[in-house]
C-alpha cells in the first residue's frame, strides 16, 4: 500500500499535473486500491455464481479468502467479461478449473479461460473423445506438471479454504471409454460421463449435475450417493431426460438453478421439469430469465442476488 501511495506522488511530480489533475490520478488510484483490496483481501462470506451464458453451464465458486474454483466456461468468450466483473478487474488467476465434460457449450469458455488466466490445477474426465476443442483443451495442458492436472472419478475429494468438492461420479470404469451414441435431445452419451460434484461450505450442500441424464441418476440413486441438498443445479438445461423425480427425492433442494438460453434448439427447460421441482418446494431460478444467479452462504443462512 505504501508503494501504491510512492507511486501516485511520483506520477504526480513527473507530469507536473495541476492539483485538481493529481486530484483526479489520486482519487482514481484510491478507487483501484479499494477495488483490489475488497475483491482479493479482505474475508467474506462463501459465493457460488451461475452465470449467464445462454445456452450452457459456467459456475465459479469463490472461497472465504478469494481461492476460486471455475466448473465449466460456457460456449463462448464471454465467460471473461462476467468473471472480470465477478472477481475484479486486475484479478488474471483462478485456483482451479472443472471440465465436467467436454461440449462445446460448457468447454469453449474454458479454453478462452486458459489463455487469459494463470490457472493453478486443471480437473478433467479423461474421455476417449476426439472433439477439436477438446483437442485445444489438452494442447493447452503441455507442459503443466502431471500432478496439476487431474482425472477424478467417483470417491474423489478436493479441499480448499472451507469447500470440499466430493465426486459422486463417473465411476473409475468409465476412464479412457468412448462414449455411447447420443439419444434424444442430446440425452446421454458424452453427457453421462459428466464430472458430478456434492460441494460442501458453511454446513450446506450444493449438488452440481453437469449434464447426467436419468440412467446416471438411476446409478447415483442406487449407490445412495444423492442426498438433501440446499441447492441444486439442474441437470442438462432442465432437458426432460434429466432431473427425475427419484432424483428430486432424494435431494429435496431448497433452490433449483436452471443454466439455460432463450430459444434454445432443444425447448429446454421442460415444463415437467420445473413443475416436479416447484411441486417438491423448491425455489427455481433460470439464467434467461434471471440472468446471473448468485448464493452467498453463512452459516445458518443463504442468500440469493440475481442481475435481474
């Protein structure tokens, strides 16, 4: 900080500014001072973000102390925008990134992500798939050390500064396979083998679904590994093949978030979908229709902003 006011002076002397123009670099370089010091300094309270990047999936979860986990980047480019605006304007890195799986719309951002920010550990499925993106993905890995990059599979944890992220899914014997054919609406195949996380801070349980239809949920069910969380991110965009009713069961969320875009291909959300998670009791929020969804969380409370 005593460097930063040095800094302001010494401009101030070279350019020979007139008072009310060092007024001004003065008044601007506080403003800058104030901005790093509360987006990567001073504590605050757990934050998990959906943002609004239409038709896909993009979530950063931020630490107590500013440590920050990105699942997923979105279709395009603007992940950068909304990820400046969420963590600052001089913030270039983030702790770890979350592949869940690698369509387009959840790994275009990713790759945009990876050339922009300093990113410390990299969590991938490890699919047999030959996808151009996901070709740039792993390009973009080289020459990161091996233990910064890794492949999860159910079973699986990962701690960070009050988070735990627990991998409920895929299953080890899924590695390295190529995936089925796709069923409708884009149902199944690369989608079953998405990165499924139980996040745990300040005493509540956030599950993340990536893109899982019902034969996944069926197999989550089956092994117990569901149980009641505060929120839940619903799967597939809110695709009719996902989110069954067995799943809502069991999880019972408070609040449902549904990553979607307006006058998407595929009709997503279905009708079925939000009525069975309205009619459990939870509070459901679409990107589309209330942009950027995001849960600030303490310890006997949450808290919801929307950008709309």
């Amino acid at each position: 900080m005593h460097n930063c006011f040095n800094f302001i002076k010494i401009l101030c002397a070279i350019k020979k500014k007139r008072s009310w123009e060092c007024g001004v670099i003065i008044f601007v370089s506080l403003v800058a001072i104030g901005t790093l010091v509360a987006t990567q300094i001073l504590p605050q309270d757990p934050r998990i973000i959906f943002f609004d990047v239409g038709q896909g999936d993009a979530i950063l979860i931020e630490t107590a102390h500013h440590q920050t986990i990105l699942v997923d980047g979105g279709p395009s480019e603007s992940i950068l925008s909304q990820l400046g605006h969420a963590l600052g304007p001089f913030r270039r890195n983030t702790d770890i990134v979350v592949l869940t799986h690698p369509h387009h719309d959840h790994l275009a951002g990713l790759n945009a992500v990876l050339r922009r920010y300093r990113v410390d550990t990299i969590v991938d499925t490890a699919l047999a798939y030959s996808a151009g993106e996901y070709r740039t993905f792993h390009q973009q890995l080289e020459g990161r050390a091996p233990e910064k990059i890794l492949s999860v599979v159910a079973g699986d944890r990962i701690a960070i500064d009050g988070v735990e992220l627990k991998v409920l899914w895929p299953l080890k014997s899924l590695q390295g396979q190529a995936p089925p054919p796709e069923g409708l609406e884009g149902s199944g195949g690369v989608n079953d083998a998405s990165v499924v996380l139980e996040m745990t801070t300040q005493g509540h349980r956030v599950l993340l679904t990536g893109d899982v239809s019902s034969e996944v949920e069926k197999e989550l069910l089956a092994r117990k590994s569901i149980q009641h969380v505060d929120i839940l991110k619903v799967g597939h965009h809110g695709s009719r093949f996902s989110t069954s009713q067995g799943l809502v069961d069991a999880a019972r969320p408070s609040i449902a978030v549904i990553s979607v875009g307006v006058k998407n291909d595929y009709n997503h959300p279905a009708q079925s979908v939000i009525a069975r998670l309205e009619k459990s009791g939870a509070h459901v929020y679409q990107t589309r229709n209330n942009g950027t969804v995001q849960v600030i969380f303490r310890p006997n409370s949450v808290s919801m902003k929307t950008d709309r």
